[in-house]
C-alpha cells in the first residue's frame, strides 16, 4: 500500500517544510530536525528486531484503543514484524468506533517502536507494540484518539512546553463470581491489606513491571479489595500508553488468580468509588517545571494559575471525556471526597483541583520537583488520550487568554487562605449533561476535532439512551406500590 513513513503531519519537520519562506536557516534546522527524528525512529527499530530475536517471540500484538479506550488487537507472526513496522498493517477501521460501529473502512495500523514490551500470556512469548491508525495513502486518521493527542503535544512542544501527567489509579477486587467486599480483607486507606488481596496486588504490580509499565507504587484504598496504582511523572502519551494497557493487563492478572478486577467508577453503592486523579507539570524545553514559584502562597507560578483556571473554566466541557461512562456520575456525588463543582484548594478533598505541597530539592535526571496540579475529577474508565488532551487544551486556553484565578476553597478549619465561600461552576450530574456541556465547549471540541468528536458522541449517545430507557429495581421498589 502507499504509506508515508517517518513523522506525521504535525511534526515540526513538515511545518518548516510548508513555509518555505521562512530562509534557508529554517529549511536547514527542519532538515537538522527530521533527519535526527529518523535516526531515532531507525534506532528504536533496530532495538524491537533485536528484541524479539533475543526473547525468541512467536506472535506481536498490535494494539490500539477505540474511541471508549477499550483495547483492541491483531495479531501478527513474528517473522512479519519488519514489514509491518514499514509498511503497516491493514484491520478494519470501524473497530475504533466502539459501539457506534457501522459499516467496514479500510484503515492501517502504523506501530510506535518505542512501545515494544515482551508479554507472556498462556506460556507463549508473545511483544505488544501499541498502534496509531492512518488512511490508506498514510495520513493519520481524524477519528484515532492517540494521534490527535500527539498533534496537541507537538503543538505545545512547539511553544516550548512539555505536558507531564501522573495518574493514580484506583481498582476494586472482588471475589471472581460476585461484585461483593471481600470478607478476608477488612483493611482500609493505607492500611496493609491481608488475605489473599494482597498477594494478588503484590503480583500484579510485578506482572506490570515486567511489561514495563512502571508503578511507582501501590497502596490499600478506603474500601475493602479496593487498590490505588501510582505511576510515575511521565511525558502524557507515555502515560496514556500505560493506563490503556494497564487496565486488561490488571483484570487478566485477577482472573488466573481466581477474582475479578474492575475499574468502574462505582461498583457498590455505599462504598467509596474508584477514580484516577491525575497530577499534571508543564515543563520548559530544559525539563524543568514552569508551575512552580516558591514565593506564592500555594507555590504556583503566573503560569500555573491560568493553566488552573483554564481548566476549572472547561470543567464541565471535560466531564464527559474524564468521566465518560453513566456510573461515572454516581461517584461525583458529595460526602465521598469526589469533586461536585469547580474549585481548588490544597486542603480541601472535594475540591475539583488540589495544589499538593510542592516537593523540593536536589532532582535526580529525568525528576521534575515542585508544584503540581491535582486535578481530581478523571475515573478509570476514561479513554486517557481524550482525557489528556481535553486537559491539556483546557489548560493551554488559561494561557491563551491569560485567565486569572479565582480564590480557593478550602476547609474552614485549615484557614489557609480560602473564605469557603467562592463561586464555583456546577458540574454535570449526569453523562446526558457532560455531553450538552462538551457539544458547547469550543475549545476542547476544536483539540479533538469534529471527526473524533462525533464519533465519540455517537458512542456515548447510545449508552445514555440505552441507560435512559432502563428500569431499575430501586424504581420497582420504591413506585410499583407506591403508584
């Protein structure tokens, strides 16, 4: 098939390529710029052929996410793997459209070589390399989640800013024939869980490790069975990679040790839900933090306050990529330390953005110190490509307009700062209302763009009305006599 190889449109190299106008000195750094990005992309090739020669691997798993973040495959021989990294691999695109599927499209997989892991599923060495999608002639498809992620990071990168995200997420374990608390793991928040929940967590974080998903650690969550992975600071399509892969990866692991995982918002009704508040740093061209400034209150630069108030702005525009599933607004919900409007505070649990105290010192390479964002409304059941850039475009929109922060809100017994008063906007009370808020949010609308927007509203459409048409229990219970 025709495919273009190297970078894709959004990269720099095709920029300058574009305004050739700009002189011979923008021509000759662009040319600079994409030969290095081809002896990268060359040297990451070289590493998953010897990889897979050097662990003897049967079969590569291509994986790629549909619009809802549910992880999809094809599979390939071994022997096929350099031709695929070439040239691509044909699959049916209208898989990407998860339940708003229709009719068959011819798309391609084109693999990120930086992505190869070595899994080991039923004894067979199987490598994993995760996927874009792209047209037939080799341009990158408007409705694939990670490619319009990319293209927003290549556009901050191109103003000189690295988006940095670090997601917690939480997950319950239950017995695997019944969603019930576990009876042999009474523990609680921080708690060091017994039975055999705790064995299981132990195991499945090493099962990540060893795929190279990096858990920088893990701890007991407030209800019994339910666990919180922490992963660490990464570059955001790292760690978008991470959470999509995580997900089946955890519930695999708990099904041969004979229990279930879920990742859902909020499995049990009186017990706490799962979410995965994201820590998010903006960093310059040198790695180094532009939130933070030691001599504000809360340790927030100029920056990171209208990054912050951008994204309390499109706070309800986000719920519905964030928190995309019906069950998702049963957790956001008060008296559960989930947020219920559009505030921030440092002391405050319900807050939508918490400031942590910032950490400094001496950082080793690759560390980032000082402030971060805490934004606390994400669950795990959130495609992370669309989260993180509805994230990011909220946050950028701050700049662009240079909006300025609203006080905070914090508990009253803290006294640190906050009146406990301040007008915060609602959030949407239900997946119906997330998608009217996100149809009207033009920024984060205009970051995904209208292909991807209307398949992800297709989608979710058809879960909300598929919901709305249900007839509960607690319906049967409370009206059948009642009425």
């Amino acid at each position: 098939m025709p495919h273009k190889t190297g970078r894709t449109p959004t990269d720099g190299s095709d920029s300058a390529a574009r305004n050739g106008s700009a002189g011979s000195g923008a021509t000759d750094a662009a040319a600079e710029s994409a030969t290095a990005a081809s002896d990268v992309d060359r040297r990451a090739v070289e590493r998953v052929l010897h990889g897979i020669k050097e662990a003897k691997v049967q079969q590569v798993e291509l994986q790629f996410a549909d619009v809802t973040g549910a992880v999809k495959t094809v599979a390939v021989p071994a022997r096929r793997i350099a031709a695929v990294l070439a040239d691509g691999e044909w699959f049916d695109g209208s898989a990407i459209e998860g339940l708003a599927r229709e009719v068959e499209s011819d798309m391609y997989l084109r693999p990120d070589p930086t992505t190869f892991s070595i899994m080991e599923p039923a004894g067979v060495t199987c490598a994993r390399l995760i996927c874009e999608v792209v047209t037939p002639s080799g341009e990158s498809y408007l409705g694939d989640g990670r490619g319009t992620m990319r293209a927003l990071l290549d556009q901050a990168e191109s103003a000189g800013m690295g988006y940095l995200v670090a997601p917690e997420i939480e997950f319950f374990l239950f017995p695997a024939e019944s969603v019930e608390l576990l009876a042999d793991d009474p523990s609680s928040y921080f708690e060091r869980s017994r039975g055999r929940s705790r064995r299981v967590e132990l195991e499945i974080v090493a099962g990540l490790e060893a795929m190279g998903i990096h858990v920088e650690s893990s701890h007991h969550e407030v209800a019994s069975g339910q666990f919180e992975l922490d992963l660490p600071l990464l570059p955001a399509l790292v760690a978008a990679d991470a959470v999509t892969t995580l997900k089946p990866a955890v519930k695999e692991m708990a099904r041969e040790r004979g229990m279930q995982a879920t990742f859902m918002p909020k499995p049990l009704a009186d017990a706490a839900g799962s979410g995965m508040h994201t820590h998010q740093v903006l960093v310059d061209r040198r790695g180094r933090s532009v939130f933070d400034d030691a001599d504000d209150a809360y340790g927030m630069s100029a920056i990171a306050k209208a990054f912050l108030a951008g994204q309390l702005d499109h706070a309800p525009g986000m719920c519905a990529l964030v928190a995309p599933v019906v069950n998702s607004y049963k957790r956001l919900v008060p008296g559960y330390e989930a947020p219920v409007a559009g505030s921030w505070g440092r002391h405050s649990r319900g807050a939508l953005i918490r400031v942590p105290t910032p950490v400094r010192g001496d950082a080793s390479p690759g560390e980032v110190f000082g402030t971060r964002l805490e934004l606390r409304l994400p669950d795990p059941s959130c495609n992370p490509y669309l989260a993180f850039t509805a994230m990011l475009a909220a946050g950028l929109d701050g700049l662009d307009r240079g909006l300025e922060l609203g006080p905070p809100l914090e508990e009253v017994e803290h006294g640190f700062g906050g009146s406990g008063h301040s007008v915060t906007k609602p959030l949407p009370a239900s997946l119906g209302e997330a998608l009217v808020a996100l149809e009207d949010d033009d920024v984060i609308t205009a970051a995904l763009g209208s292909e991807l927007l209307e398949l992800f509203l297709s989608a979710k459409t058809l879960e909300w009305e598929s919901y709305r048409r249900q007839v509960t229990p607690w319906e049967r219970d409370t009206y059948l006599q009642r009425c």
